[in-house]
C-alpha cells in the first residue's frame, strides 16, 4: 500500500514470489533486495502479519527535477536517485536540469532553495557549471546568475528583487560579492 494502483501492482507483481512460501521462515531481506530495484521508492516498511500475511507500506519519492542524461530522460527524486522517464510518466510542472551535476550536489542545492525565500515553483530551468556554480532561469523569464558560495543568502536576494522591484530586467547577477547587476540583455 501507499503508492498508485498500478505502481502497487508492479511491485506486487514483482514480489509474487513470496506467494505460498512459509511465513515464518520468509527473510524480510528476501523482500527488500527486490523493493531496492525501484528508484522511485523514498522509503518502505515490510511487516509479517502471522499466520500469512505480508504487508508492506510504500511511500515514493518527491520528483524533483527533469534531466537527460545519455540522450535518455530522467526525473531527479529527492532520495538522490535518477528515476527513469517512462517509469513514472508524471504530469508534473517539474524544472529542467542542465549540465554535468551530481544527485548529491542537486539535493544540497534543492535544500538551499527550500531553506531560502526563493520559491521552488517559480524555477523553470536550472544550470550547473564545471566550476561548482549553478544558474536559474524562472517562469517569469528572468535569469538568476548565482555565486559559488553563500547561495541561501543570493536567492534571498533575487526572491526579493524579482518580488519588490519595478524595473525591467532579464538577468540578476550575484556572482560578485556585495554587488547586483540588473540587466534587461
């Protein structure tokens, strides 16, 4: 239990090898290797119920991004795991991501932003750079150019001028230290 009706009947299915085996003598590990296989399992708790029942309660990721990576698409989950496009076939508003990232890097970044003013949901595109830094490009068109470090400080900064201010601009550039550059290029 716990995920779509067709996800929880793949993973039944996955599983009808426990169907008629002794109860007491079945290995949860038996059961966890195979729910291990789905990437888009967050997490999963396996409970025998004596005499014969097995149940096992599901919760799925949080999709979190879109990305291609070897020209096949990918949802990024929030456990960090690439989830294959087809699998999961959301109809989710999700940003794109761009560049050579790692999952672990994507989800200290993600934190930041959840941590920050800057709302999640506004991001349309998201960049990495070789040099560790990351871009944003919003709904609104606007392009958030981010430093390499104190970034929860930056995206306070960009949430508060793309909210409060009243000039035109297409790019924020907080790349330098004390300094924002509005520009409408």
């Amino acid at each position: 239990v716990g995920l779509s009706n067709d996800h929880n009947q793949i993973i039944k299915d996955s599983i009808s090898f426990v169907v008629n085996q002794d109860i007491y003598f079945l290995s949860k590990n038996y059961v966890t290797k195979t729910l291990d296989e789905y990437k888009f399992l967050e997490s999963y708790d396996v409970f025998k119920v004596f005499p014969s029942k097995l149940i096992i309660n599901l919760k799925q990721t949080t999709l979190l991004a879109s990305t291609i990576q070897d020209n096949k698409k990918f949802i990024v989950g929030s456990n960090g795991k690439l989830i294959d496009y087809k699998t999961l076939i959301p109809n989710l508003d999700l940003p794109n991501i761009f560049g050579n990232f790692s999952k672990r890097d994507f989800i200290s970044f993600y934190n930041l932003i959840r941590e920050s003013k800057f709302e999640y949901n506004e991001i349309e595109d998201i960049f990495f750079f070789k040099s560790g830094r990351w871009d944003i490009k919003t709904k609104f068109d606007v392009i958030v150019k981010l430093p390499k470090n104190e970034l929860k400080n930056a995206l306070d900064k960009a949430q508060s001028i793309i909210k409060n201010s009243e000039i035109n601009y297409k790019v924020i550039d907080l790349r330098i230290a004390n300094q924002v550059i509005l520009s409408d290029e």
